[in-house]
C-alpha cells in the first residue's frame, strides 16, 4: 500500500460501509487509520459518501439497495464470497471477491466515485429477488451439520466455499488457499521459527503494537494486541514492506498491558482468522494427516465443530476431506483445524508405513520310514544370524516319531 500523500487536487475518496459485516468494518476501520491516511476516509453518512461499501452474502441486502436508489450519483461497490452468483442482479457494477484485497481496494473505490460522479445516469434499478425455484420434495436423509448454520460469525470467520469432491482429480480452485507470508501469521511463524533457532528473542514490528517472542523458558508472544484488535489485524492481508522481524537481546520493558499467550496458542487463533475456512497453500486437502495433541480449547479459537474435528482427528489418519465426510459437516470447518493445527506445530505430516504381515515359513517333516530323522529347520534368512544355541537346541531335539520309537524298545 502507498502511504504517499495523493498528488494536489486530488481528495479523499469518502467512503461509507453501507452494508458489511462487523469483523469487515473493523479492518477496514483499522485500514484507514494505519494505511488509507492519504487515500480514503470514512463517511458517518450516506449523504456524505462518494462510494459505498454492499457485502452482497449479508441478509438485508434488499434494504441496502433501496437506499442507493436516492443517489444516482454515489459510487457503489459490491464484493462477495462468489462474485460471478450475483452479475445478473447488479450488472455494470463492480463485484469484488472475499477477501477484500486492501492494498488494491482504495484504487478500486476512488475509480468507483469518479465514475459515478461524472456519469449523469437514471437512478440504480430497484433490487428484484430472483424468482423461486419449484420445491422439490426429497427423501429425508442424513443432515450436515455444517452447512444451514450460516450466522454472520461463521461466514466472517470461515467463509462460504463450497465442498470439494470426495476424490481427487480437478484442478483445485485457486480461492481454497491462502498465502501466509501476506498475513500477519506468517511474520509471527517466522519469528518463532528464529527465535527457537537461535535461542535469543525477536521482535515482530512494523504494526500499530509491538508483538514479542522468546523461546525460554517456554515459548510465548508477548504482546499489548487485545483480542478484539489482533482479530481483524489478522485477516488483513499485508504489503511485505509493513511488518518486521529484529533480533533483540531482551524483549521491551514491560508496560503493564501486556498479554503472554503460549507461541501455541497464538498461532493457532492467527492462523484460523487468517485462514476462514481457507488452507494455506500448499497444502493437499487429499493427503491424511493427524493432530499430535489436543489444542488448549480454553485458550484458543474454537471454530464451528473444532472440538468433534479433534477428537476424531487425533485417533486417525484422515485427509481433511474425509474426515468433514466422516462427521456430515462443511470441509471449511475442517480446513480452518487443519491451518491453525500446521502453525501451532499439532500437525504430523509423517503417515508411517503400513506393516507388511511375514511370510509363514515352510514347515517341513520326517519321513515316517525312517523315524530316526530328526526334524528339518528353516534356514535362517540372509542377513539375519540366528541365535548359535537356539539353532543348535533344535537340531538335537529328536523327532516325535524317534521318541515313541525309542519308548517302546525299552518297554519290551
């Protein structure tokens, strides 16, 4: 992002978030105070804004749209987890995807208001609900329960991605992963990563608060981010310029506000809001894994269904796949585990090799002609020595027909 003042003549585009989501509305707000400061400003009004914000997948929009009709001459920008289900019901209208990419956003925004300032056009149509499809009366059968859960909660923090198929085989949409070095979690990961390595703290600066990590006497950040605040810090995405990694002998001095979160417990709730419901790239959404251990759920972020995810996960190997196929729920559910699981360390990758059943060796007899054969050995296999007394107890043990034999010439 460019934090250049814009040229002479050139103002703030104001901007009004006419309807988006809460966790929305804090980056955005979080944006305008550290990166927009010469770009975009926030409207407190409709009146007052030369383009607004429309999230197309919150309930309500229909309101939205009737307040645009009053003004023709706002510029309007729509953005949605699928951008291309909606064309038809706003066209000639700009339609972004989730998640917003904020370094682009204010170029988008100020080319929406100039656009619509300088078009003398008929008032936006009003919204008209599609028309419904014919019910369809189906047999009853098993219910996710994943998926008819959409609260605004779950579509901010795991999206809205549709279900990939059971088997492998198409090419898998780019929108499914996500690039931990343009987020917050991946500068924390590498600090942790350096600071474990080195043995000496890091420091990760460049954000409105210093976040601390040392790796004795256990790894932990340390850091004055509130919860509230490092949540939508984290699903923003980052220029690589903004944040830093330094070396440092001894961590600040305390101010008092502090918080000292496990480097486990961190990296899991940044890496599952950075995530919603995303993997991170490079990942293979077929290939089984299994969670070590249990994530400390008093300390961290439990997304819809986590705690059914781990306990099954951490008795099996399963890819991601299946195992939202085994508990009938949105594999995205599963996708936010698995990333916070990967950083937080509590992924194995490392499926062992399945055991292979020996061979049952030949079993050999006497002949019954000749009682006074003793009973063949196996032959050892090459390169595995036998034990010297055991082969040799073997061999002199007599055949079982030699022994009856023997007892009864001595009876007569």
């Amino acid at each position: 992002m460019n934090r250049h003042p814009n040229p002479p003549g050139q103002p703030l585009t104001a901007l009004y978030l006419l309807h988006v989501g809460s966790m929305d509305a804090r980056l955005i707000g979080l944006s305008t105070e550290r990166h927009w400061k010469h770009q975009v400003k926030l409207a407190s009004a409709l009146n007052q804004a030369e383009v607004v914000l429309v999230d197309c997948d919150r309930p309500g929009i229909e309101a939205a749209v009737e307040q645009l009709a009053a003004h023709p001459r706002t510029g309007v920008v729509y953005y949605a987890f699928h951008p291309k289900d909606h064309v038809q019901r706003f066209p000639n209208r700009v339609i972004l995807g989730k998640p917003l990419n904020l370094e682009a956003l204010p170029a988008i925004l100020a080319k929406a208001a100039a656009d619509a300032a300088h078009v003398i056009a008929a008032p936006p149509p009003r919204f008209v609900a599609p028309p419904p499809t014919p019910v369809v009366v189906e047999e009853p059968g098993p219910a996710s329960l994943g998926h008819g859960l959409q609260t605004e909660d779950e579509r901010d923090l795991c999206g809205a991605m549709d279900d990939l198929p059971a088997a492998p085989g198409q090419p898998l949409p780019d929108r499914l992963f996500f690039n931990p070095d343009e987020y917050i979690i991946g500068h924390i990961h590498r600090a942790v990563e350096q600071a474990a390595h080195t043995g000496r703290p890091h420091l990760v600066a460049g954000l409105p608060r210093l976040i601390g990590v040392r790796a004795t006497p256990v790894p932990a950040c340390i850091t004055d981010f509130r919860d509230n605040q490092l949540r939508p810090l984290s699903m923003t995405q980052l220029p690589l310029t903004t944040a830093r990694i330094v070396s440092a002998s001894t961590l600040p001095q305390s101010s008092g506000n502090e918080i000292v979160h496990s480097s486990e417990d961190l990296l899991w709730n940044v890496a599952a809001w950075a995530a919603r419901g995303r993997l991170p790239a490079g990942a293979d959404p077929y290939r089984p894994v299994r969670l070590r251990a249990w994530p400390n759920c008093t300390k961290v972020f439990m997304s819809p269904h986590a705690m059914r995810i781990a306990a099954l996960w951490t008795r099996t190997w399963a890819s991601p796949v299946e195992i939202a196929a085994r508990l009938g729920i949105a594999q995205r559910y599963v996708f936010s585990v698995y990333a916070s699981a990967r950083f937080a360390g509590l992924l194995d990758t490392s499926l062992p090799p399945r055991p292979v059943a020996p061979a049952a060796p030949a079993r050999q007899f006497s002949a019954p002609e000749d009682p006074t054969i003793q009973t063949a050995t196996t032959a050892p296999a090459a390169g595995k020595a036998s034990p010297e007394p055991e082969a040799k107890q073997t061999q002199q043990r007599p055949s079982i027909l030699s022994r009856i034999l023997r007892k009864l010439l001595n009876a007569v």
